[in-house]
C-alpha cells in the first residue's frame, strides 16, 4: 500500500483509539488506511471495533514484531549490564514498545504513526508531501527539553552528537512521518556495534523514543521539523 497510518493500541487505550480514529476520519481522510500494532495480546475490544470501520486493520505480522522485541531486548541487556542486578530497567521491562518500529517493516510504503492518546485536528497531507525530498518528518517541540529523549547526566552525549544538532534534531515520537525500510540490515548493524559503546547516553524511562532518536542521528537521517519552520501559531495539527 502506498500511504497509511500507524498506531500501537491494546484494550487499555480503547476510547483514546477510538477517538484518534474518528478524528482522522473527521479531519483529515475518511479513506487512508490505519494499522493498529498489537501493544500486547489484550485486544479483544479493539478488534470488535475495527470491524465496523473501513480501511482499518490489525497489523498481524508475528515475525516483525519478534524481531524488533528481541532488537530493544539486546539494547536494553547492554544498557542494564553495568547497573546493580536489582536495578529497574525501565527500558528492558517495556519491550512491548518497540513494537512501534514494526512501521519500518509494515505494508504502508509511506506513513504517519500517532500515539493512540493523540487527536488529528488538521489535515497531515503537508507531512506527506514533504517526504517527497526529506525521509523523517517531525512536528513537535521535544528539541526544548532534551531529559526525555537522552541521559543528560552522560559525560558522552556530547561528544557523540554537538549541541547545534541536539537543539534541531531530536524529536518526540508521539508522531513523525517516515518510509518504509528507513533501516537497512547493515544499518542495524552499525547501530547494534554502536551502541555497545554509547549505551550510556539513552533514556530509559523512554525507551523507543530514546532508540529511535539515537538510530536517526547515529545514521545522520537528517529530522525535518516542521516546529522549527511554522510559526507556533499558524497550525494546529493535533491535541495530545
């Protein structure tokens, strides 16, 4: 499929899916394709409602989500291999999060993921044009607080990213539009070499925020931030 978009739900967040949902179809398309990636097996509401609802299905892809699960079980191993045994890794106990990156793998060759807690108010069509020359859109101002996307007390963040790309280039992954295989096998690869050495500098209280702003910037997948362009003002594309 050419365009869709992604989001990670369970029974849990019902009612906040379901109004994500229906501000899609209310603002932006009554027509695009939404995935919901299983958080975990409690989806038993979920899957009743979807089926009154066009264009819109449960990603059901076991060995995609096997593979990224085991991907941030590694990361976080390494990342927990230094602290006291009886050290609550954030990171390491919610594994089902990385599920998330299943879009990279997934049937939309072009896609928007949303946090299920997130409301469309505007169209993203502008998000969608711009892959056309940029491969990782964002639109938020997370680059204004950095403790929830790296470990600001690491005497290595700086040295591995500057402070001009730090202040543009991080970014909350409670939306962004991307492509699909952003990834390729050896750029996991040098990601999984990487970070055996700069472990240190992730967050893990936000796992796959950290994960992925680390992936993008290690890679230099340049962020287009349309926070950083728009005026705060002139649009208003979504209510967390």
């Amino acid at each position: 499929m050419k365009k869709g978009i992604y989001t990670l739900a369970n029974d849990v967040v019902f009612d906040q899916l379901v109004a994500l949902l229906n501000s899609i179809r209310a603002n932006y398309s009554k027509d695009i394709p939404v995935c919901v990636i299983p958080y975990d097996d409690r989806m038993d509401k979920v899957k009743e409602e979807i089926k009154t609802r066009k264009n819109v299905f449960i990603f059901e892809d076991g060995k995609c989500i096997k593979k990224w699960e085991a991907l941030g079980k590694k990361i976080w191993d390494v990342y927990s291999k230094d602290m006291p045994e009886n050290q609550n890794i954030f990171g390491r106990h919610s594994i089902h999060l990385h599920r998330k990156f299943c879009i990279f793998d997934g049937p939309f060759e072009e896609f928007a993921f949303l946090d299920a807690d997130t409301l469309i108010m505007n169209s993203i069509e502008p998000f969608f044009k711009k892959l056309k020359t940029k491969k990782f859109i964002s639109y938020d101002y997370q680059y204004t607080d950095l403790s929830h996307v790296y470990n600001i007390n690491s005497k290595k963040l700086f040295e591995i990213f500057n402070q001009n790309r730090i202040n543009s280039e991080i970014f909350c992954v409670g939306f962004f539009v991307s492509k699909k295989t952003l990834f390729s096998p050896k750029d996991i690869k040098k990601i999984m070499r990487d970070i055996k050495e700069e472990y240190d500098i992730l967050y893990s209280r936000a796992p796959e925020q950290s994960l992925l702003n680390y992936m993008i910037m290690k890679l230099n997948i340049k962020n287009y931030n349309f926070a950083l362009e728009l005026p705060k003002e002139k649009h208003k594309f979504f209510h967390e």
